[in-house]
C-alpha cells in the first residue's frame, strides 16, 4: 500500500520547523529514549539524568528530596551524562525538581511538564499512588473551569479570576453553594489550579459522592495586580515576588465586589450557609479576616497554614482592629465551621499554635488537623481534600 | 517606625523554601540583574546571554532567526557568560527561542514564559509595537476563556475543549455567532488560546468595533485524545508526536457532536449564517473537508496555510470522497465566505496553490492572502485578525 503523502508532508513540513527552531543540535544519547524523565524504576527509587558534558557539578533538586538531601550531587558517568538515583523508594505524591549545573538553575530539557511558581519554574512529576488519586484526570464528569474577568469598584479595576463550576452546572437549573479559594504570598489566580490541582481534586470528590456540588471560585489576592502574568497588561515583564498591598486591608475591604459579582453572574445559594471561604498561607491570613469582618457572609472558614499576625504599620487599619471582638461576635451567633490545617515542620506553626490557644481560652469550636510536613503544597492539597468534605453538608 | 514582622516572615519563609528547593547555588552573575530576558536595547536589537563556564559551544536559537542565521553561536565572554546580539533591529512579534549548550536544547533559566509546542517547550518574548497591539491584555472589556468537557458519542468519549464567549455574554440573553477555531497536527485545545493569542485579539478587535462579538470554540482535533497533555487520563506520560486518526475522517465525522453540544449549551446563532469554522495546517485540513461534508452549517471557512491533500489510503472515506462533486455543491448554494491565507516561504505553498488553480477553473469565489513568511505562528495570528473581522457582517 502507497504510504500517505499528506501526513508524511505535513510530518516532514513539521518535523523541519521544529528541527530548524530548536532541535538541529540535539544528536545526543537521550533522543532515542521514550522514557518519560525522571525515571520512576520498579522499586519506586527515581532516576534523574542530565547530559552536561562540560560542567564541573551537576545538582539535582526538589521536594523529593529531604531538607539534608538537597541539593544532591550527580554522578558523571564519564560520558556527559550525569546520574542521580533516590537512596529510598519514593512515596506517591506531586513533585518539583530541576538541575543545578555549575551554579544555575536549569529546567530538565527532556520533561515538558513544568510548573510556573511566581517567577520561578520547575519541572514536575507524580509518583501515582493511593494518595494521588484525586490529583489525576478520571473517566468521571468533570466541571468547566473559567477565567472571567468582573469589576471591582473598590479597586477600580478589571479583573480575573478562575472559576470551577461543577459537572451538570450548564444543564441544570439548581442552585449551588460557593467555595472562595485563596492562594498564598506570590500566587495568583492560577494558583489552585495548576499545581493545587483543585478543579481534578473536585471533580473526583463530587464524582465519588464525598464532596457536594459547589462552585470554587479562586480570585486574585494581589489587589495591585489585575491578573496573573503574561495575563495582565504587563505583558512579557517579569512580576515582582513581593506585591505591594497584599496584606493591608486592601484585597479584604474589596472581596464583597467578588462575593457580588459570583452572585449576580452564578446559579448560587446567597446565604452564610451557602457559603465557605480558605486559603493558604497569606490565603488564610486573607480567609481569617475577611470572616471575621463579614460574619454575615460565610458559613466555613477554612485556614491552610495562615499566616496570623498583622504587620505593626496595619494594625489600626479597620480590617484588623479588634480582631477578638470581631471573632466572639463571629462566633456567637451561628458559628461556621472553623477549620485550621498546618504541617508539624511550618515556620508558622507556632503562630497557629497561640492562634489555637486562643481559641480554646475562649471555647471557640474548630477543626484541627496537623499533618506531616512544611509550608507546602504536598500539605494544602491534603487541606483541600479534607476540608472540601466537610462543606455543604 | 516597626517593619511588618508578618511580611518579613512571610518573606523569610517563602524565601527559605524558594532557596531551598531551587536557588541553593545560584550565585551566578545573573542574579543582580532585574532586566527580563532577552534585552531588547533601545535601537530594537536584542540581546540574548548564557551563563555556562564549561561549555564549549552555546548557540541561541529561535524563529527571530532568518533561516540562514539558524542557530547564532554566542561568544564567550571569558567569564562563563556567552553573548549574542542580533545584527539588525527585530521586527515587532511574539518570538521563540531557546539555546543549545554543547549539543542539548535547554531553557532561558532567566525567563519564566514558556510555550508548550507539542512536547516541546520554548521561552518566549515580544518587542512590542504596532503590530502587536492586538496581541496585548489591553484595559478593554475581556471574554469568558472556559475550559469545558462535552460528550461525543461518535467517538464514545469525553472530551476536552476551550470556549471563548465574549465580554457581556453572562450578563445578556442575545444570540451569539460561533466560530469553530481548529489546531494544527500536534496541537490541541490549547494551542490558539496560548501562543494564538486568540482571546486577546478577539477582546481587542470587538472593542475596537473591528469583529462582531462572537464565541470562539476550539476543540482537540486529534481524536484519539480526550484532551491536552496533562489534562486527560494519561497524566505525566509524554504524548505522541504523531497521534493515530488525525486525518483519516475520523474528527471530521464526529464534528457534529460538537456543534450539537455547543448549540445545546450556548445562546448561538443556530444556523448557517451564524458558523464559520477555520484551522491552520490540519486545522485547515479538517475545516475544508468538515465545511465540504456538512455544507448546511457553515456560513464562512478560513483556511490557514492548510494542508490539503488526502492520504492515499483514505481516499475512498466518505469525508474525502467526491470532494470536487461537494465542493460544487458547497459553492452553488449560499456559496460561503472561504478564505485561504498562506506564507510565501510555506513548504505546502505549491499544494494550496493547486487547490486555487482548482477553485479558478470552477470559478469559485474566494478570498486569498498570501502573506510574507513560512509555516509559523506569526503568519496564523494575522490570518485570525484578518478573517475574524470578516465574519458575522
């Protein structure tokens, strides 16, 4: 049979722009592997490679690796290609790695799946297991997930956010309850995302009858920002790590124009009981506050990790003035479900601790988990997942 | 007065983990720098640099890069840090580049946007100017950008696709026009939202009163696939260059699932004057066979530097049969807008060009651009802005 002329023009067409745009060079010992990298071996043990024939030391690093482990030193084989091996399986879970190579911060030229963390990225890979089930794409119905854009009066401002509205939304005709879903110091709209893996964690929840049908609405905490990068009008300029007006009241005192706008826009239950707010870090310092000024508004509180104390030069500020006599009249009358989450080796953990005394001074019920692990997103997918169960119900 | 302990710690914590999973050694030159890079110098050159001390060739590559030019070799500056600057201005443009350091392709460590080709990733920059205005988030009213799966029973799957709905589309009960927007062969859903820059061009184009307001629906064209690499089922794996059914009628025949989707979901336009569908490369492909079969529905068919012929064993398909019995059909009756737009370095510039000589003979009206460059995105975000403005009248 005649091969197909079409295909193999188009095939040659494209192979000769990308060969022209970026593979011409690339005749090295890696092109004839259709192994994804890392390697995951059979005994869960991974195995990194990076071909630098040059170099003087070949590093690889990421949060599978231990505090005392990283970076880890690579091993030159004498051909360019530099070997690492994990000493011990490695435990199901997302992960982020990348190389060092003499000094620098290099991307795993042989992995596509990268993750952009403020103005940083970093290649990623999953070791499937139990505990990443619900971070996967599924055979089960899943949600639409949306970037709109409302306006702020408060702000004066355009801006975006993400929004996940569950399976049968379109169709249907029923109201829905609302998660507001906070990122932390440096994140944006994207951040729940992309690597929080929110829209996948409740699809399979919702699928699995285990979590209700609600709409997660993920705005953008940095109230000097209309969007994420490459999303805003500062096109191709790198963001700053540190935004101005992140935790001075600001993003607070605007969040009822978000709380309108999902209201006008959205099939959604307006009431306190239809209605839950979290966030990690400085997403739970935001979440923290802005129940505490609006009682009225949210039935759960979910804080991931938070960050607590307010910064000496915003404490008159009128968000956070008063704050005890703001969370006895939270609560007093109805009290949501109060849900806190960090890991036993966060830096804030014993912010959370005398939050957590507190509290228990004064009898406030809450939930508390401490799980293993420090100020990141291995813990605040977890949070998720757990604290997501608990809505609605 | 006291500075923000809150911040401060923050700061301290995020930039603790931050050196600690990937800036451990970075204490290159570099990192006093601010500049993002590639530096665009004032007289519109641009400046790329590297920093490897034990490499022996670094070499920049990218489509800012006449084909002669391809890959530029940077120089060693003697202190590890390799240079290149380009000889003359560079046209305004969305450019990508990427180098190649002793034989492998590795990404700008100092730039944070990458594109994702395929299984390819490529940083990217801009020099902005007049021609790309249109490509720019610009303080005008933005579209809904929804990531939605529907149902296709001909190909007994959920699938993946991104609608674009134009600003005002929440809040109003009008009927909307549609145009089906297709991908090229390794492409997928996401392919004219990300380096297509659709969104912003139709945002800019309806302010500008230059394009009706309509929805824009781009699907995956590969039918084997649910959806874009790590969005569907087989998470971290890499995909396939060349995936199976691309052109063998399998898409074009399954094309009225969505359109019946769309039209089930969305205040559409439901009929022929209200549809255009348009691709680039295969995407040109499928639209001319899919407007040629299902003639009822489509009101306007652009054709982007398409592929054209059908592969030998296809030929006797029903999708591919009789093309020039339906195509006097399509052309008889309510002939509609067809557009064919193509570079003059295009490597399928001779096969388009039999395609008009066909069309003259038969005197079939068309409307033809043939613009400046090769197989390349550059060429496919002008022929949207041009056949966008030309539809829905």
């Amino acid at each position: 049979m005649k091969r197909c002329d079409c295909i193999r023009k188009l095939l040659s067409v494209a192979a000769a722009i990308l060969i022209s745009l970026s593979m011409t060079a690339q005749k090295g010992w890696y092109r004839d592997k259709t192994d994804p990298m890392p390697v995951v071996n059979p005994d869960k043990t991974v195995t990194f490679r990076y071909y630098a024939p040059g170099a003087d030391t070949v590093q690889v690093n990421g949060d599978f690796l231990s505090e005392k482990e990283r970076p880890a030193l690579m091993k030159n084989n004498g051909n360019g290609l530099w070997e690492f091996t994990t000493s011990a399986p490695v435990q199901p879970e997302i992960y982020t790695y990348s190389y060092i190579v003499d000094n620098q911060k290099v991307l795993d030229p042989l992995n596509m799946f990268v993750w952009r963390n403020i103005s940083d990225l970093y290649n990623i890979f999953i070791i499937p297991g139990e505990r990443t089930e619900n971070y996967q794409i599924k055979d089960v119905p899943h949600g639409t997930v949306s970037a709109v854009w409302y306006n702020s009066p408060s702000l004066q401002m355009n801006r975006r956010m993400v929004v996940y509205t569950p399976a049968g939304y379109e169709k249907g005709r029923g109201k829905y309850p609302v998660l507001y879903l906070l990122h932390g110091m440096g994140g944006d709209e994207t951040a729940w995302l992309d690597f929080g893996r929110a829209a996948q964690i409740l699809d399979n929840l919702i699928a699995q009858g285990k979590a209700e049908p609600m709409i997660v609405v993920m705005p953008n905490g940095n109230p000097s920002q209309e969007a994420a990068p490459l999303e805003n009008s500062n096109g191709y300029n790198l963001p700053l790590f540190y935004l101005p007006k992140t935790m001075d009241g600001t993003f607070e005192e605007s969040f009822k124009d978000i709380v309108s706008y999902v209201d006008r826009t959205y099939r959604t239950v307006r009431k306190k009981s239809g209605r839950a707010i979290a966030g990690l870090s400085m997403g739970g310092f935001h979440s923290l506050y802005i129940s505490a000024n609006y009682p009225e508004l949210f039935g759960a509180v979910g804080l991931f990790s938070p960050a607590v104390s307010v910064q000496e030069e915003s404490k008159d500020n009128n968000i956070y003035r008063d704050i005890d006599l703001k969370w006895k009249a939270q609560m007093e009358k109805n009290p949501p479900l109060y849900w806190i989450g960090i890991g036993n080796e966060d830096p804030l953990y014993q912010d959370v601790a005398s939050l957590r005394k507190k509290f228990d001074l004064c009898k406030y019920p809450y939930t508390y988990l401490e799980s293993e692990g420090s100020h990141v997103w291995t813990c605040w997918r977890i949070y998720l997942e757990e604290f997501s169960q608990l809505l609605f119900k």
